[in-house]
C-alpha cells in the first residue's frame, strides 16, 4: 500500500507478499478464497510481481507459496468454486496429512504441544496428563479432527481441579463432531467408503484394538473388517 492510496493512508506499508520477498506465505484454507481473489493470486504467481495499492508500476517478489486446505480442492473445482488454473499452478508439491482419527499415534505429541502452550497462556501450572487420560483420547474418534482436540485440552486446563489431566477432565462427545464430520463430508464429496472407514476404525478404537470383538459388533467377518480398513 502506497501513502495516499486512500483517506488517512499516511505512510507506504508492505502488504503479505511483498514482506514474504525471497520467504515463504501461508494461506491457510485456501478453498475459501473467493474467485476474484482466486484470479489476483494467479496474477501473482505467473508474473511475479504485485502492484501495491496506490502504485502505477509493479513491483517484482520471489515469495514461495504454502497453501492448505481440510477440503478437497479437486472437488472444489468439479462444482465451481475454486480455479483450475489456480489450483495446477499451487499443486507442485502434494502433501497430504490423514485426519486425526487415521493417525492416533500422533495424538500425545500434539496433546503435549497443546498443553503445553495453554497452560503458559492461561498461566496454570500442569504436571502433565496420565496415562488413563490419554488413552480416552487415543480411543476418540475426533471427527473433528485436530482442532478438536485442541479444544478438549484447553476446556480441560481451564476446568481441572487436579495437578494433572484425568479422564473425568476430558470432555468428548462424538455426536458434534461426528454431525460437522457427516457435514463436511456431504459438502467435499467423500465417498462413502472413506465414511464406512471412519466408523470400522472408530469401532475398532472402542475394542482397543481387538479386531475379533471389532468385527462382532459390527457384525462382520474379520476377513470383511480387514478390507474395510
């Protein structure tokens, strides 16, 4: 933005992509940007360069660009919301990360993190969480993924009344984020394989693993739940 650009611009500033010269800008869901922001951004990427607000000339940057998005981008392209030029032009380098429901492994890392952040933010003073607490976590579906848990571990520092995370402190209920799960789904086109898998898994979670009690419940042969995962 240049200085005079508009009413009560009083001095020139850099904006995101410009600060971002020869460095790296994350867009973060990057399939809400809307469509004429969609076709500024490719403007961007195939010239290099950017023309401040106020400017009359460009201005050239090398800025590498990490985009994500928790919905599929293919679909948002069937349906007409997001670009196809747009979307070849991010898709160099694909990373996909599994939900949180695929990856339990990953849980007490990130739970962790997440206490450790919340606890130096709300200033609380945890030893930690116990073994009993972060297996409840690990047996929870968390359709709504990371964030999800994010919550859990906040409301929990913020309720507790003991010096570490016990499982009475954790708040799990399936069924909201299994209906913003189901929502999500029915919006981005999931077939419905991927949702029969989330549930074999989310069954398989509640039996600790025991495939053979699993498979009962759900009233299948273990050979039927071994291909369903």
């Amino acid at each position: 933005m240049r200085r005079g650009a508009f009413t009560d611009a009083q001095r020139s500033r850099d904006g995101l992509l410009q600060a971002a010269h020869r460095g790296t800008l994350f867009l973060d869901e990057i399939s809400e940007l809307p469509l004429d922001a969609q076709a500024k951004l490719l403007h961007v990427l195939e010239s290099r360069s950017v023309r401040p607000l106020g400017a009359t000339e460009s201005l050239p940057v090398d800025t590498r660009i990490l985009a994500a998005s928790n919905q599929s981008l293919e679909q948002r392209v069937r349906i007409g919301c997001f670009r196809a030029d747009l979307f070849y032009r991010l898709n160099v380098i694909r990373l996909e990360v599994p939900p949180l429901r695929q990856r339990p492994e990953d849980i007490p890392a990130l739970v962790d993190r997440f206490l450790a952040d919340t606890c130096a933010r709300l200033g609380r003073d945890l030893i930690g969480i116990t073994a009993p607490a972060l297996q409840k976590l690990q047996a929870h579906p968390f359709f709504g993924n990371v964030r999800e848990l994010f919550n859990v571990i906040e409301r929990a520092v913020v309720l507790t009344e003991h010096s570490a995370l016990l499982p009475e402190d954790l708040d799990l209920t399936t069924e909201a984020s299994l209906s913003q799960f189901l929502s999500d789904a029915s919006r981005d086109g999931l077939p419905l394989a991927e949702l029969e898998r989330a549930y074999v898994q989310h069954v398989l979670r509640e039996h600790h693993g025991n495939k053979a009690a699993a498979a009962r419940a759900l009233a299948i042969d273990r050979g039927t739940l071994y291909r369903k995962l």
